[in-house]
C-alpha cells in the first residue's frame, strides 16, 4: 500500500507543478529556479532546435513525470506480486525515476542539438561556395550573399535569410547578424566566419577570398569528422567478431577439456 500510495502522490505533484508552471508562463514567469536556471542553460540548444520556454519546460516536467510513473509501476506490481519492498524504497525509487527521465531527456536534446549543428556546418559550406561563386561571377557581396540564401529550402538556410534580412532592415553589418546568429546557435563556424568577413570589410575581391576560405576549411574538417567516425565503426565492428571468435574457440574446446577433466 505504501507504494501505491507513494505513486499516486508523485502523479499528483507532478499534474500539479505542470499545471502551475504552465500558468506561470502564462504570467511571463518562469515556475522554479532550478527551471530557469536549466532553461538558461539550455538556451543554445533550444535555439537551434526552435523549442520555447515553455514547450522546453513543459517536456521536462513530463518526462520527469513520467519517470516517477514508471517508477511508482514497478513498485506497484512488486507488491502485487507479494515482493516485500522497504518503505524508504517507495520515495526513493520514485525520486530517481523522475531525476532519470529529466537526465535522459536532456542528453537527447543535447544530442539533437549537435546533430542539427553539424547539419548547419553542411549547409553553411555549401551556402559560402554558392556566395564564392556569384561574387567570381561579378555580384556585389549583398547581392552575392543574398542570392546564395535564396537557393536553399531547409532550416539552416531559412536561419540565414531571417538574418540576411534582419541585417537590411537594421542597417547592421552582415557580419555581424551571422556572429550573433552563431552565439544564438553555438555554431562555431558562424562566428569565425563573422570574424573573417569582418576583417575582409566591403570589398568584394577579399570577401570572396574570405569566403572561399571558409568553405575550404569547413569542408577540409567535415571530411576529417566523416572518415574518423567511419574509423571508429570499424573499430567497433572488430569487437563483435572477435567475440564471436572466442566463443567459437570455447565451443570447440569444451568437449576436450570435458574429456580431460573426465579422467582424471
């Protein structure tokens, strides 16, 4: 009884602290301190994956609900089953449950979000030789970058029209919208790529340069990122057979040793 109860209690704080966080957000306050502390630091990653506060909050009282739930499950049918739990067990199995559905929900965002950085690093070497390409062909370095967004259909490139055009109706440098972009982001490469155009100024001659450059060098490490993960799987490939390769030794060899230890 004691973890039925126990389960129902975090069920019902949980509804509760959504409930009342969403109402918060309502507000424009944050629910708790530990969520506003969490949601700042999971701003770069909320950026890129296009996750409000509270849509971010809402998903980490749920999991963390929903850990507890299945935690409270457990304990459920262990005492169903006549399986004796001690009572410190029931909250604190419950508290872990939850703790681990917030922890796994977060490694998964962190993992999204590096994902899509990588996908961005794509799409921005490709964006910088489209650009490389218009100025070699005689367009001036607004028209060269801005034709060269217009190409592409995915999110990256839509991030960096909203910021090519962000920068024409501020009157604010193109370079820096894409370092403040890449802070946004945390992509990396925007802000060297700020740095570079910000170096190079307006003329065209050494903004194509600069931005050749950086193409070059995003597609020089993304090759070296590919080949060295295409290493690793092989690596771990080698794991699995010479496991195979040990059991295989270990069933041919049993008989022997069978008949060895036999007769002595």
């Amino acid at each position: 009884m004691i973890a039925v109860a126990a389960a129902g209690a975090s069920c019902g704080l949980g509804v509760l602290l959504m409930t009342r966080g969403w109402r918060g957000r309502e507000r424009g306050a944050i629910p708790t301190r530990w969520a506003r502390r969490l949601i700042e630091a999971r701003r770069e990653d909320r950026a890129i994956l296009v996750l409000s506060e509270r849509s971010f909050t809402a998903a980490i009282l749920g999991n963390g609900i929903a850990g507890a739930t299945l935690c409270g499950l457990v304990l459920v049918t262990l005492f169903l089953i006549n399986v004796d739990v001690p009572k410190m067990f029931a909250p604190l199995g419950i508290a872990v449950g939850a703790v681990l559905g917030v922890v796994l929900y977060l490694e998964n965002v962190s993992k999204r979000a590096a994902s899509a950085r990588r996908t961005f690093s794509y799409a921005l070497s490709s964006y910088l030789d489209l650009a490389s390409v218009l100025l070699a062909g005689g367009a001036g370095s607004e028209t060269a970058l801005f034709a060269a967004a217009s190409t592409g259909d995915s999110w990256s490139f839509r991030m960096i029209r909203e910021a090519l055009e962000t920068a024409r109706a501020t009157r604010t440098p193109m370079w820096r919208v894409f370092g403040d972009l890449g802070r946004r982001l945390g992509v990396v490469d925007l802000e060297r790529l700020s740095g570079s155009m910000q170096l190079a100024g307006e003329q065209g001659a050494k903004v194509r340069l600069s931005l050749s450059t950086q193409a070059d060098a995003l597609r020089t490490r993304q090759i070296a990122e590919i080949e060295a993960q295409a290493q690793a799987a092989t690596e771990r490939m080698g794991i699995p057979t010479v496991l195979l390769f040990v059991g295989f030794i270990a069933l041919l060899g049993y008989p022997a040793l069978d008949l060895v230890v036999g007769q002595m």
